[in-house]
C-alpha cells in the first residue's frame, strides 16, 4: 500500500508543477508518466483483492464439497453399522447353536451315565446280599445325583452360551455411536467452510473499505492541490 500513497503524492507533484494553458483554467500535464504512476497504482493494490475474488467465485464449489465429503462420511459410517450388526447378528446365531448343541450333548451323555449306573446297579442288586444290595441302591442314587448334576451342569452352560447374545446389544449402540459421531464430523466441516467463507468475505470487505478511503484520501488531496491559484490567477483546472 505505501506504493499507493507514493504513487497518489507524485500524481499530485505533476498536477502541481505542469504548465498552465494562457487564458484558461487547464493544465498540460505528461500523459506518459500519469498513465505510468496509475498503472504504478493499479500493480500495487493488494493481491488479496483477486485472492478475495476467488473465494467469491468458488464460494457454492467450496460449500458443495463439503457437502459432499459430509455425505460420503454418513454413507460410509452407515454401511461400517451394518455391517458390524449383521456381524453380530451372524456370531449370536453361531453361539446359540454351539450352546444348544453342547447342551443336548451334556444332558445324552447324563442320561447314557444313569442308565449305565443304574442297570449296573440292578444286576448287583439281584446277584449280591443284602449287603451288596444296599451298596447297589447307593450306586442307584450316585447314578441319578450324577444325572441330576450332569442336567443342571448343561442348563446352567447353556444359560451361560445364551446370554452371550448380548453383543448383539453392544453392537447396536456402536453402530448408534458411528453414526451420531459422523453426524458430528459431517456438521463440523460444514462449519468450518462457512467460516473459511466469511472470513475471505470480511477480509476483501475489510480490504475494499481501506482501498476506497485511499483512493478518497488522494482525490481530496487532488481537490485541495487544484483549488490552489496557479499562475493564470484562476482556482480551478481541467485535466487533459
């Protein structure tokens, strides 16, 4: 900007000191060197001004890519919870089948085990003394106490495998979680290109107000310098 104002006080040295036109209010000024100084001018405002422009220019592209980028971000986090519910739903089915398998097993291999121990017992029932029947009907009452436990082993495992499904609920909130967070994102970047937009736009207003009160400053100063009598005696002038 200094340029401007050196430029602005050699235009008004050259008004000053160029020749009058006899009996008249003008003044012969060199044309070559106003048209230089005023190109001096021209090459000396801001680059922000075009900078300012730009920004003008591609103010809805800008706004448009971020849209974009916002969307695709939804899109993707979108397709990631699916995908991990389906995931979950696939992994709880395989639990349930694998607890229910095991507890079919449990409870065939309790019941193979009492009919074992009990046929067992029977034929020492009837082959021992009382004695040895006694001792039979306790390996009678093993058998089942080791069904019965066998049974309630396999439903408690089962229980157990079954309440695994709750990572279907934990993969729901995740999902939740990946979306709202990519909500978030989407609205961030949306603010932030707003706020790059309005700030270009304050600064090249910013920068139009500072240019046009140089630019008042220096015809002030040109009207000042022209109300000044000249050799004709006359207080104004004409520029050619």
């Amino acid at each position: 900007m200094y340029r401007v104002f050196e430029a602005l006080d050699e235009l008004v040295t050259i008004v000053e000191e160029s020749r009058s036109v006899p009996m008249t209010s003008s003044c012969v000024v060199p044309r070559g060197d106003v048209l230089e100084l005023l190109d001096d001018v021209r090459d000396a405002l801001p680059g922000e001004v075009d900078d300012a422009q730009d920004v003008l220019d591609r103010r809805d592209e800008l706004i448009q890519q971020a849209r974009t980028e916002a969307e695709n971000t939804t899109s993707s986090a979108k397709a990631e919870a699916e995908q991990t519910v389906a995931d979950a739903h696939a992994e709880a089915q395989r639990l349930l089948a694998d607890a229910h398998a095991r507890a079919e097993q449990l409870v065939a291999d309790a019941n193979a085990e009492a009919d074992r121990a009990v046929a067992a017992g029977q034929a020492e029932y009837q082959n021992l003394t009382e004695r040895s029947r006694m001792e039979s009907e306790r390996m009678i009452q093993a058998g089942r106490d080791a069904y019965d436990r066998a049974v309630e082993e396999g439903r408690h495992e089962q229980a157990r495998l079954v309440a695994q499904t709750e990572v279907v609920q934990a993969a729901h909130a995740e999902a939740a979680r990946i979306v709202d967070e990519a909500h978030a994102e989407a609205d961030r970047q949306r603010g932030e290109c707003d706020a790059y937009v309005d700030g270009k736009l304050a600064e090249f207003s910013e920068l139009l107000a500072t240019t046009l009160r140089t630019v008042d400053s220096g015809r002030n100063h040109l009207r000042g310098t022209a109300a000044m009598p000249g050799r004709s005696g006359v207080y104004d002038y004409q520029a050619h």
